[in-house]
C-alpha cells in the first residue's frame, strides 16, 4: 500500500513504517478502523493499514485502495 502522505502530520519530520504485531502474532495485520452511521447502531469494518511515525511514534490508521491524487 502506497502512504497518501511521505512525511509524519504531527512532527513533521519522521516517516511512517507500517505497525507490526506483537511478537508471537507474526501471522496477523493490525488495522483498526470501524464506521458508525450517526444516529443508529450500525457498525461496519474497513480495510486499513496502522502506520506509526519512525520519529516520534504518532500512529494514524490509512484506509486501503485510496490513493493519493
């Protein structure tokens, strides 16, 4: 997955490596992104990516398949 930005929003100074799991958990993805629609109950999952900034350790979720244009 390409990172719709090259440099981190909060230091502005680290680049963002994409957050591997636990040790022992090797075989899993960690993405964390859930959709509520306001005013009802309904949750719904999205494809996304967990990166965290290699400098000051800012972690910001990136949803698959959206480019940057």
């Amino acid at each position: 997955m390409s990172l719709p930005l090259n440099v981190c929003v909060l230091c502005n100074k680290g680049e963002y490596e994409r957050l591997l799991p636990l040790e022992g958990n090797e075989d899993h993805n960690i993405s964390a992104l859930v959709v509520s629609k306001i005013g009802t109950n309904k949750l719904d999952l999205v494809d996304s990516v967990v990166f965290n900034c290699t400098t000051c350790g800012n972690i910001q979720t990136f949803v698959k398949g959206i480019e940057n244009t």
